[in-house]
C-alpha cells in the first residue's frame, strides 16, 4: 500500500505558539497553571498538557485566586478578560494573532458606523469570543439562507469578516450572497484569511486526485479538520476522520491501492506517524509526501515568557 502525506498538515502557527504558551508558563511559574477552555481542539494535546500540570477550566470561576491563567488560541470576549482583570488574575492570552487581527477589523467597522456580519458556526468558541469582543450587535450567519433572512435594509453600511477556520471557498457563496444584498459592503482582503486554512484545504484537494481513501487526523470537535474530511467527501474520495490510529478500520481501506494522509491544524504529527504505523500492521507500506505549500510563519510570545525555554515544543 502507498501512504501519500499531505502538505502541508498539522500544526498551524498559531497552535504552536498557544502550546508553547502553556510550556514555557509550567516551566516558569510551575504547576498548576490554568487554562480557560481546551488550549487547541486535540485531545492528545491537552492530555499532555494536563500530564505537566495544566488544569483546564471552562470558567474563570474555577480558577483560584493569583493562579497563572492562558487564553486558548480560539480568544475570549471582553467580559472574559473583564473579568479577569478584577480578579487581578495574571493572564497570558494565547489567541492567535490572526483571531485578533479578525476581532480588530470587526472593532474597526463598527466604529465607522457599519452594521457587522459575522461568517461562522454558531457556538465556536471562536465565534462566541470575537462576538463578545466587537462593541454593539453582531450577526452570525452560517449559509446562504442566513443572508437572505437578514433584518436589515438594503441600503445599510454593512461590513463582514469571517471565522478563521473558514478558507476562501468556504465563505466565497456567503460573501456573493451578501454582495448582492448590500451595495454598501466591506470586508478584509482574501489575503486576510487565515493561510493555514487555506493551505490545508489546497493540500487536501491536490491529494484527493492521487488516493483511493483520504485520513483525515484531528478531533471531531475541530472545524478546521472536520472540513478537511468534507471536501475529500465532496470530491468522490471516501474520507474519514480519526483521532489516532486506534481508530483505523481495516474495512475503509478495502480495494485501495494508495491511501492519503493529512492533519488539521490541532493535530501533532505523532498522530500521524499513529496512524501511518496502525496502517503497517495491516501490511507492508510505503510512504511519501506530496510536493505543496512550505509554511515559515512564526508568531511572536508574550514577553514575560521570551527567556524561558519550552520543556518541548512539540508534543
């Protein structure tokens, strides 16, 4: 059997910096440190870190008074960080950076007076944090229909900016369907798209026309890897999606001849080689990466955490 790797998979910037985060915080400060909501959506992942000594909590009211508290990637609303801020609870905010570019733009168009449309799923704690970060009404919309029951004139100042987990084809049907509503629309610049979405969803779609089967790693509560699974879907390629090599079924892989391979962007890679090894059991294998996109980004720590050595990077 052939064993196709996408590229690029797994880990995103943003995720390694909300990792690391949390390391370099335990090596710091020691445990207990506390982190509202699952720092990224991987199980794998915040077990290893729960295994270092972080505790996650869904609420601030768990946390304890003075404890060192982390932000997931995914951002809070302001009342959130409100209310930390009159607890004096010592706060490391690992949003990534181009979440907080998204809550800037929304913040920017409110304040030039636009009625603000947000394209997103409902209760992503992506989306539950960057509704709660614009001042004023913000209206979610997940599809076409959501646009066209819109209760606002036509001739409303409208602006929209969209989840970071949604790449350019995924919005492109909700932006069109806004555009011929609203002659008065703003919105960011596709370059403004999160790349790691979008190079992730290219990857999957160049792997697609070389595989029988397409496994997708990441957890079902991620958006980015859920996707990932659909358009293999959509293109005719069977896709499954699965934490880890214990959830390999034999049965998926029958009659195929060349098996494809990606990541979401929660997703370590020693999940991958799971799952590339479960695959070896099954019989002999060879394995190769399919030439795509090289990803060099970097996104800057807090300060207080720049001197401090992660115990490791990458899980």
């Amino acid at each position: 059997m052939q064993i196709l790797l996408a590229q690029p998979r797994g880990f995103c910037a943003g995720v390694v910096r909300a990792i690391e985060i949390v390391e370099r915080a335990l090596e710091k400060y020691g445990p207990p440190v506390y982190v509202r909501h699952e720092i990224v959506h991987n199980k794998y992942v915040v077990e290893s870190l729960k295994a270092k000594g972080a505790v996650f909590v869904e609420d601030l009211h768990e946390v304890p008074a003075n404890a060192i508290t982390v932000f997931s990637a995914h951002g809070v609303a302001k009342s959130v960080e409100q209310e930390a801020a009159a607890r004096s609870l010592p706060v490391l905010d690992a949003t990534c950076p181009l979440v907080s570019k998204v809550h800037n733009q929304g913040k920017r168009y409110v304040s030039k007076g636009r009625t603000l449309v947000l394209i997103g799923h409902e209760g992503h704690p992506e989306v539950v944090g960057t509704m709660g970060q614009v001042p004023g009404p913000v209206r979610l919309v997940q599809n076409v229909e959501d646009v066209a029951a819109l209760d606002i004139p036509a001739d409303t100042p409208v602006a929209y900016i969209t989840q970071t987990t949604l790449s350019v084809d995924d919005t492109k049907d909700i932006i069109a369907a806004l555009e011929d509503r609203f002659p008065d629309l703003e919105g960011p610049d596709t370059r403004d798209i999160c790349y790691a979405t979008q190079n992730r969803q290219s990857s999957v779609r160049d792997l697609s026309k070389l595989v029988d089967v397409i496994l997708v790693v990441g957890a079902t509560n991620s958006s980015n890897s859920n996707r990932l699974r659909e358009i293999g879907s959509e293109v005719g390629v069977p896709s499954y999606l699965i934490a880890d090599g214990s959830q390999l079924n034999p049965e998926w892989l029958r009659n195929a001849k060349t098996v494809g391979i990606t990541a979401g962007a929660s997703a370590p890679e020693v999940l991958v080689d799971d799952v590339i090894d479960a695959l070896r059991r099954i019989g002999p294998v060879t394995v190769s990466v399919v030439p795509g996109r090289e990803e060099n980004i970097e996104f800057r720590l807090p300060a207080e955490l720049t001197s401090v050595k992660a115990t490791a990077a990458h899980l």
